[in-house]
C-alpha cells in the first residue's frame, strides 16, 4: 500500500494522478486496516493540495529552515532587549558577510 502511495509522485498530470489517487484510496479503505484507513481519508482531506504541489513543487521548506536558524539566535541570546539589537543579531549571523580579514598590498 506503501509502494503503490509513493507512485503518485512520479504523475505530471493531474488527470492521471486523481485517476490514481482514487484507486489506491478504494483500496486503503477497503484493506481493513485501520491505520491504512485514517491515512487515506487524512490523505483524500489534502487532496487538493497534494495536486496542486504535482503540477506547482514549491514549499516553504527554505522559509521554515531561517526561521528555524532566526528562534535559535533567539534562544541563545536568551531574550534581547529591544528588536533593534535583535534584527542585528539576526543580520550578523545570517547576512553572509565576509569576516575574514583581506591582505592589502602595500
């Protein structure tokens, strides 16, 4: 059931993924496994959005990672005082700056 799932992420179509989607759901439904059963009604709820990601893969993976990175600044400051020096901490850890130091000729 696992396997047969997972194949409906090599469809393109979205005509051809819903055809397969509603095949694998009459079988999860009708497997007598419960668990198999509230995963594909928790999956046929999504739907819409489980097509809409075949025809359109964007996430906000890269959204989620910086936030990630911006509470763990956060946290390890243990609080700021004021937003001010909290925008800086969080452009000083993930501005990409170039702290080493460059040799001028003289």
């Amino acid at each position: 059931m696992v396997q047969a799932f997972k194949e409906l992420w090599e469809f393109q179509s979205e005509t051809w993924a819903l055809k397969h989607f509603k095949r694998w759901y009459f079988r999860a439904t009708h497997s007598r496994l419960k668990p198999f059963i509230k995963l594909a009604k928790m999956l046929k709820n999504h739907l819409a959005n489980i097509l809409t990601f075949l025809c359109i893969p964007i996430t906000n993976a890269a959204a989620e990672g910086l936030n990630s990175k911006i509470q763990l600044i956060k946290y390890r400051a243990r609080g700021y005082r004021n937003a001010d020096r909290f925008e800086r901490a969080i452009f000083f850890h993930l501005g990409g700056l170039d702290l080493s130091p460059t040799r001028t000729k003289v």
